[in-house]
C-alpha cells in the first residue's frame, strides 16, 4: 500500500471516529439538556407569576404565537388558569437587539394588563455589565412588577436615556433598552389582543 493511500486511510479512520464521539456525545446528553432546560424554565415560572393563586400545570398550557410578538421565532405563551379561568399570561419572548445577542425573556402579564414580572431566561451580555438583566445578579428586572400600559405612560415606556420612566443599567444601555422596549413590545400586544389571548380554547 502506499504511504499516500495508508495516510488518506488513516485520517478517514480518525475522522470517523471521531464523528461517531460527537454524534454520541449528542445523542447522550441533548435529552439531559432538554430536561435542565424545562427545570430551568419551571423554577422562573413561579417568580413571574407573582403572588397570583392558580391551579398549576403551566408548562402542560403552552401554545405558540407566530408573530407579533418580540423575537424572530415563534413566541411561546403559558397560560395561568384558577378554577378552568385564564387569570394570568405567561409570554416567552425574545429581544433580538441586545448587545451581544439575543435576550430571551419570560414576561407575566395578569388579565387585567398588570405585568407580575419580568426574568432572563438567556442572554449573551458581558458580564458585569449586561448580566445585571438577571435577577441573581441585579434588581434591576424586578423594576416591570406592577407596571402595565399606561404607567408610565407611552412616551415614557423607555429608559432614562431615551427620556424614559426606566432606569438604565450603568454602562449597559443597549441591554436595558432592548428589555424594556421588549416588554413594551408584549404589553402592547397583550392589549391589542387581550380578549382572544384570555378565551382559553378549553374554557366553560
Ligand atoms: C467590552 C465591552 C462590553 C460591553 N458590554 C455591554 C453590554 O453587555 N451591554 C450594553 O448595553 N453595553 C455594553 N457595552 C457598552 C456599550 O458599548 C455602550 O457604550 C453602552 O451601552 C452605553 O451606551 P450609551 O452611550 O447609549 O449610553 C460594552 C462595552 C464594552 C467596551
């Protein structure tokens, strides 16, 4: 055989090898993934939803909304039932103005227009600066509880720097921005939309 071919032969052999760890890799541990992620989403849940009484099962309750809503993919919506009766909305949306990324936010908004809260569930911004959007790092996210169309105001549904109610985050202007126009963004829609979003499909 010649040096050529046995060399080629060789690197094949090593290349597929190889494929076949990662490829195994994958397979072993997307579904461990999968499984953080849902807990992950699950332990924010509760936080958004605030003090609001409920029957649970929220992750059981999710539909997705196509458009309208923040963020290049499908948003995704959980609704919150007490007694069979949509009392709260849960809206998972995505900033795609963010600094370093996309911000994917999870936004509790009552029947009544109230936000209950707001939480990161992902970002891509430095650390020490953009991070403050997460709530183990800052009290900043914790600000949206209680606000709703109309406080503040529509011209003031911005940050500081923009002649806004909201205060930015220091040397993270971008990043506050792109949060706050997001849950503008969702409350909005929520308005436009408020009648047909509360008639959940299995509703008396
Ligand atoms: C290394 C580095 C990291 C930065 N990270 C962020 C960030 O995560 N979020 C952000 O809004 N701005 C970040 N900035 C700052 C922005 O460049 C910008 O100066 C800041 O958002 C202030 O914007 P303003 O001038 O409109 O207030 C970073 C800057 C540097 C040099």
């Amino acid at each position: 055989m010649s040096p050529v071919l046995r060399t080629t032969l060789t690197l094949a052999a090593v290349a597929a090898v190889c494929t076949t760890l990662v490829a195994a890799t994958f397979l072993l541990t997307s579904e461990r993934i999968a499984q953080n992620e849902q807990a992950f989403l699950e332990s924010q849940l509760s936080p958004v939803i605030g003090s609001i009484r409920h029957d649970g099962g929220m992750l059981d309750n999710v539909t997705s909304i196509a458009d309208g809503l923040p963020g290049r993919d499908p948003a995704r919506l959980y609704r919150v039932l007490r007694d069979g009766l949509t009392v709260a909305l849960l809206f998972e949306v995505t900033a795609m103005d963010g600094y370093a990324g996309p911000i994917r936010l999870l936004i509790g908004i009552r029947s009544d227009g109230v936000l209950t809260g707001v939480r990161t569930l992902a970002h891509e911004e430095t650390p020490g600066l953009g991070d403050k959007i997460e709530s183990a790092r800052s009290d900043w996210i914790l600000g949206f509880e209680g606000r709703a169309i109309g406080n503040p105001p529509a011209a003031r549904w911005s940050i500081h720097a923009d002649g806004g109610d909201f205060d930015q985050i220091t040397g993270a202007s971008v990043t506050s921005r792109a949060v706050v126009n997001a849950v503008s963004e969702t409350l909005i829609y929520f308005s436009a939309n408020r009648d047909a979003l509360l008639t959940a499909p299995d509703s008396p």
